[in-house]
C-alpha cells in the first residue's frame, strides 16, 4: 500500500519525536510491504520564521494532499520567545485552530491506557490500579458551548454574560457514528456521556446516539451522566471501552483520564473528519524546556502513529504491531527520563526510537 503522510514536525521537541515516529514507520513500512511518501509541512514558530505566519496557503493544500498528517507539537516558552511578541493570531497556536478548522476535523480521540509497567505513575488506589484500563475518550470537537453564541450585556448596573450550547441532529450523528465504528475496532463498547436530566441538547444527542446504535448491533451503549461519569473514572476505570461525548464534557473528561494515566509523555491523540482523513499528535506540547537534550519520550507520537495506521489506512496488524512494540521495550525495562524508575534503564529519545523500530 501506498501511504501520503503529511508531517508536521513543529517546534521545541516537535521535531526530535517526529524523527524517531517516522523511523518506527518506516521499519513497519518495511516489515509489511508499504511505501510511504512523507511530504514536510511548517506550522507553528517554524512556519513563523520561514514566513512570517504560523500556517500558510499552501501548507493547508500540502495536509490536505496528504492521505493523513502526523504532528509533533508546535509553540515556545511564552516568557522568553518572540513569537509571543507577535499579535494572538500570528502565534503558534493560531496555526494549531486554523489547520483544524480548515481540515473540519470534528472528532477528537484520545485514548488513556494504564500500561502494566507504569502503573507507578498512576495516583488511583492500587486496589483500582491494578485492574488496568484501557478507554478512548471520544470528543466532539466544533461544536456546543465553544462554539455558541456568546455576550455579555449590563442592565442596571448588572453584568450578565450568556454562552449557548447548541447542537443539530447532524452534529451529532457524525461524531455517534465515528464513536460506533472505533468502538467496533475495540471491545464493542460505548458509554455516550449527557446531561440528559437537564439539558435540551443531551436529551436530543441521548435520542441521535441511540438511532445510531441500531446500525451497530454488536456494540453495547451504555448512557451515563456526566457527573457521574467523572467519578467512575476514579472509582473504576476499567468499565470503559469508549467513551462518546459532547465538546466541553469531553474537554474534561479527557484531561481526568490523562491524568489518571500519570504519564504525558505516553498519551496520543487524533483528529478526524469525516472520511478517513486525520491529524495524529501526541496530547503534550512542545516542551520547549527539554528541546534539543534527546530526553523527550516520543512514545506519544509513536502511538499517535499506530492510531493513524489503525483508522487512517485500516492496517490494523500493522497499529498492533507498534503498539506490541511499545510495551515490549516497557517490559524490557527501558525508560525516558519521564517515565523513569528505579531498576529501570535510562535511555534518550534516539534510542527509545532504535529500539522500537527494532522490535518492529
Ligand atoms: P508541555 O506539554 O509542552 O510540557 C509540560 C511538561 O511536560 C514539561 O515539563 C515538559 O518537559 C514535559 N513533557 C511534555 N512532553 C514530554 C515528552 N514527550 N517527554 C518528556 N517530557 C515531556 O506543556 P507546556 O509547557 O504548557 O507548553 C509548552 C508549549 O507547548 C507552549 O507553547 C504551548 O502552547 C504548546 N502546546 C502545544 C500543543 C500542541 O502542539 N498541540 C499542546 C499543548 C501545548
């Protein structure tokens, strides 16, 4: 198979992890008979010194050429660079919106998965701990609250600020329906998170998601309140497979999930729209405080690239196999210094990337 990759190395560790994300590609690609074509793409402070903007016209027409894009993170330190000198929307981080928006990538994913060998790292009870977890937060991306109505008006001397969640059937249906097929790649499961015992736009994305289910018949769904849905991912995180909700309840209930991982360095992320087309990058930043040290972990990257393998080209061997990779070097014993522990050996984000691309 033939594979366009669009690669956005980006700024701070951005290029060093996308590096060593592109050699494990490329020793799949040669484990398993593909070609791949990488085409580079500036965003972010890099595009900013070469143009004078954070994405151009023509970086947009290169991602969108490109069968999926593969980013490492863009941005500085906010105290010390002078792209921060620059105007709001000629920072870094316009880029990272504006590539969004003009690839109408409207589902986020990102997965939390408790690896047997950090579970150190995780601050839940060992009783739950010890249970592992595996979920993939599902995430609408362009609509609800973020992207309602907004004003603040006074009246009498009062300020009173109004923000408007708003959705449409069609919203919701296409995020329900991306939910369903990754489930289907997964342990068939769905929990879709509401408020439905007090919000309008619950009750109709509650109503959306359950006509979806009917096209997916081997997928159980499971609806549960987003109150409580914040609680059980402490309580017992391992009742999740795929968690299917809204923008801001997303934004949260991502962040939790993240977090009860314990390890940055470790967690992927993807966008997509709605063909197979999508921007895979880890959940970190650009980490401009270890830039250049090779201490980064490119592990995030790595598995954001097993994503892109998994629902971008469909070679699911092929996403099992980096995946197998990963824990394999874990199980080996063989840490960045993020994720470091006693008896464990210390390695840079070279070497991290030999050795994944070796047990490939
Ligand atoms: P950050 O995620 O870059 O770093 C937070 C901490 O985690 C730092 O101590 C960093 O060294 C560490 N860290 C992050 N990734 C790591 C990795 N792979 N290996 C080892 N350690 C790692 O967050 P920040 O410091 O708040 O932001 C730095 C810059 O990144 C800012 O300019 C911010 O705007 C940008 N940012 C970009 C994205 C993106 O590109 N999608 C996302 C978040 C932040």
């Amino acid at each position: 198979m033939e594979l366009k990759i669009g690669c956005i190395p980006g700024d701070g560790i951005g290029p060093e992890i996308v590096a060593e994300t592109r050699r494990v590609l490329d020793a799949v690609a040669a484990k398993f008979g593909h070609v791949i074509h990488y085409t580079d793409i500036l965003m972010g402070g890099a595009s900013i010194d070469v143009h004078g903007v954070p994405l151009t016209q023509e970086a947009i027409a290169a991602a969108k050429a490109a069968d999926a894009v593969l980013m490492g993170a863009i941005g500085g330190d906010a105290s010390t660079s002078p792209w921060y000198q620059l105007p709001p929307n000629r920072r870094p981080e316009a880029g990272l919106l504006a590539i969004r928006k003009a690839l109408n990538l409207f589902a986020n994913l990102r997965p939390a998965i408790l690896y047997a060998e950090l579970k150190g790292a995780c601050p839940l009870k060992e009783e739950i701990s010890a249970a592992g977890f595996d979920m993939m937060i599902m995430r609408e991306l362009t609509g609800g609250l973020y992207f309602g109505e907004r004003k603040t008006t006074e009246a009498n001397g009062i300020k009173t600020a109004v923000d408007t969640l708003v959705y449409n059937e069609n919203e919701i249906r296409r995020i329900a329906v991306k939910g369903f097929e990754i489930a289907m790649k997964r342990h068939k499961k769905v929990t879709s998170v509401d408020k439905a015992n007090v919000l309008d736009s619950s009750r109709l994305w509650r109503i959306v998601v359950e006509d979806v289910a009917k096209d997916y018949p081997e997928v159980t769904l499971e609806h549960m309140l987003v109150d409580n849905c914040a609680m059980q991912l402490v309580r017992d995180p391992a009742q999740f497979d795929v968690i299917l909700t809204e923008n801001m309840f997303g934004d949260i209930l991502s962040d939790e999930a993240s977090m009860v991982t314990g390890s940055i360095g470790m967690l992927a992320s993807a966008s997509l729209n709605d063909t197979k087309f999508g921007l895979y990058e880890p959940s970190h930043g650009s980490a401009p405080d270890i830039a250049g040290k090779d201490t980064a972990n490119p592990i995030a990257t790595v598995l954001s690239a097993a994503m892109m393998l998994r629902y971008s080209f469909d070679l699911d061997e092929e996403a099992d196999a980096v995946e197998h990779a990963v824990k394999q070097v874990l199980k080996e014993g063989y840490r960045t210094l993020d994720i470091m522990s006693t008896g464990c050996v210390q390695v840079g984000c070279r070497q991290m990337g030999d050795l994944l691309a070796e047990r490939i």
